[in-house]
C-alpha cells in the first residue's frame, strides 16, 4: 500500500495518504498565487478517505472561488500558518493536498497521462509550460461540472 506523510512547516499538524493521486493539476489562478505566494500550486487530488490527519487539528478558511462560485475550505496550521491540503462544495468526496507539504513533494508521477494546467491565462511572466500536457485557458470544467476540451501544446509555452 502506497503511505506518504507530510505536514506543516512547524511540525504540529500531520498527514498522511494511502493511494496515488486521482490525478494532478498545475494551476495558475489568482488564488492559488496568492495562497502559495508563487507562481501557481501544484495539486495531487484524492479521495477522501485515502487522506487522514496524524497529528494536530487544522483551521479552516473558507473562500469563494471567483471561477465557479463556489466554496472551496482552506485547510492550515494556527501555529505557522502552513497551508496544508484543500476540501471543496464542489467536490465534497475530494480533497487537494499542497504538493509543497509532503515530506517528499516529488513522490507522486506528474505527467501528460494523469495531470493538467488549469488557469494558463492568468500565469505571470516567466511561467513555462511543458509540451504534451492538457491545458486550459480557466477551469477545466463548467460551472456545473461538465469537462471542457483542453488544448494540448506541441511544445513549450513560455509566458512572456
């Protein structure tokens, strides 16, 4: 069984997941720059019950997504203030975990086959974008959840 922990930046919150992830998005909006203080946020997405708390107890920010309306809950450390995984109104059965938390952020494939660029039109300057993958302008879905057709690039975008 696959087992990789992760956790805050001071150590009193902890996780754990047991499976890979569904699949996994690069995304570029304005709240994950803001939330990461980064270009974007890559996100392993998973199952509910394949994540678990070890340790401590998170507090939770709840924030309206600009692009579907929708609330998406801000899981952190009250210690440090690490943000350490995302649950969604839109997703309930799902949760996104912040790729950066894992004691091993690289452990999880992150490939054309299981991941997507997401909100490519509001990358900063400086953001490359790897050829082969699936991309999309916003959100890879509607509103009310139907899939969207992502472009997939030929070769490298660099966002100028």
């Amino acid at each position: 069984m696959t087992e990789h922990h992760g956790g805050c930046l001071c150590g009193a919150l902890r996780y754990k997941v047991t499976a890979d992830p569904l699949w996994v998005t690069a995304c570029f909006c304005r709240f994950c720059q803001r939330a990461t203080g980064a270009k974007g946020m890559v996100e392993p997405i998973f199952d509910l019950p394949d994540f678990a708390l070890t340790q401590g107890r998170p507090r939770r920010y709840t924030h309206v997504s600009g692009g579907s309306g929708k609330q998406v809950y801000v899981q952190f450390c009250e210690t440090c203030g690490t943000k350490t995984h995302l649950t969604f109104e839109r997703w309930p059965d799902r949760l996104g975990v912040y790729c950066g938390t894992f004691d091993d952020p690289g452990w999880f494939d992150f490939s054309p086959d299981n991941s997507k660029y997401i909100f490519v039109a509001e990358a900063t300057r400086g953001t490359l974008v790897p050829a082969g993958f699936k991309t999309y302008a916003a959100h890879a879905t509607t509103a009310e959840g139907a899939p969207l057709a992502p472009e997939v690039l030929s070769e490298v975008l660099h966002i100028g």
